[in-house]
C-alpha cells in the first residue's frame, strides 16, 4: 500500500487508519449528552457501556431505542465486542435505514 503521496506504508499503518477513518462514520455514533461523550470517548468498549465509579456509562443514559436494539442488547446478551467490522455493519445498516425513509 502507499499514501497520498505515493510513499510506501506498513500494512500495521494501513490498519491504524482503517481504524481511525472508523472513529467517524455514522454506525459508531450514538446520541449523548457533550459532557458524558468527552468522559467516555477514550474509554474502551466495556468502561464505556458501563461507565466507572460515579460516571455512569451508556446504559445509563441511552434513552433512545436505536442504542439500546443496537448496542445494549448485544451487549448483555454476551457481545462484548465493538471493532471495525461492527461499525461498517451498523453503518451500512442505519444508511440503508435513511434511504428506505427518505
């Protein structure tokens, strides 16, 4: 693989972006209050659902249903993984959802 400028890059870079081009798409976002989202953002998965000591994570505050079909129900029904392939999944999925709306 090379970049932008034609320069030859690892295979380890080419995941590092991969995953950070994921940080953004829609299947990764979930509706939080501003102060809850900047407490978890760097967290992983696990901390993020269940929040730590007096911050209280996602299942405390997803009031909406899309979170809870999506993310909180796999969750506690074992899925305790949150990746890659979990967001392009949900992101096809909530984009196929839109276009069948509109």
């Amino acid at each position: 693989a090379v970049d932008a400028d034609g320069n030859p890059i690892t295979d380890k870079e080419v995941a590092k972006r991969d995953r950070y081009s994921k940080i953004y798409q829609i299947g990764n976002m979930t509706l939080l209050n501003s102060s809850l989202n900047t407490s978890l953002r760097n967290y992983e998965f696990d901390r993020k659902i269940k929040g730590e000591g007096r911050k209280k994570g996602i299942k405390d505050y997803a009031d909406l249903g899309i979170t809870r079909f999506d993310i909180l129900t796999p969750y506690e029904s074992g899925d305790k993984i949150w990746n890659e392939k979990k967001i392009s999944d949900r992101t096809e999925s909530l984009a196929t959802d839109i276009i069948k709306i509109w």
